[in-house]
C-alpha cells in the first residue's frame, strides 16, 4: 500500500486546525476545504459571493499547482455554501476556472461554515503520472 504523504505549501493560507492543507495517496491529491483568506495576509476575505468565491478557488489553485497539477486535474469537488440563494453568482465565478471538462461537483447549503463565511470548497486531484 503506497504511504500518504502530508503536502503542505507556504505560498497558501496555513491550516488553522488540526488537519493537513492538502494529502497525496495512491496518486490523488485530496485538498482540504479552502475558505476566503488571503494567500498573501492570511487575513479573512469579507466580500460578495463572487469575491470569497474567487478567493477560495485562487487558495485551491496554489495548492493544486505546487502539487504538481492544474485545475484540469481536478476530479471532484465539494462546495458548502452559506445560503443556496448565491447559487447563480458563485456559479458565474466557477465556471471561469472550470470551462472545459469541469470536475464532478456536489454544492450544498451548509448551516454554518467557519469564521461565519459565504463559502468553503474541497477537492480531489488526479496528480499527473512522473517517470
């Protein structure tokens, strides 16, 4: 059975709980839910639907891309969001990220995320083949 590795990267927001930023195992990355803090601060995003949502998915990004993949790589994702009335809005600003070929997707409404946020989003990454 392959080792599950712990990833970790400086360059997005750090952990504030006792889970891992990212896993890797049997060639998946397994990206922990990414909520509105800016990469560069770590200060929390307070803004619209369109402006946490671009937050979260520019976090999940960093971590995809220092993993060694791209947002193409993406297989599933999981998005909680704090009131399902922002469904349309937060979906114009994925859809930007996920054009072609977009991952698996379930969205929920979730009763409350943490530090009161609009928006948190997981993922599964297939992590390309290295020889």
């Amino acid at each position: 059975m392959a080792d599950k590795i712990i990833f970790y990267t400086d360059k997005a927001p750090t952990p504030k709980g006792p889970y891992s930023q990212a896993v890797i195992h049997n060639g998946l990355l397994y990206v922990s839910g990414q909520i509105p803090v800016d990469s560069v601060s770590g200060s929390l995003v307070r803004g619209t639907i369109e402006e946490e949502t671009e937050t979260v998915i520019n976090n999940l990004k960093i971590i995809i891309e220092e993993a060694g993949a791209g947002l193409k790589d993406v297989l599933k994702v999981t998005c909680y969001l704090a009131d399902m009335e922002d469904f349309s809005r937060f979906n114009e600003v994925y859809k930007k990220y996920f054009q072609d070929d977009p991952p698996a997707r379930s969205t929920i409404q979730a009763g409350k995320l943490p530090l009161d946020v609009q928006i948190e989003i997981d993922a599964i990454v297939a992590l390309p083949v290295t020889a």
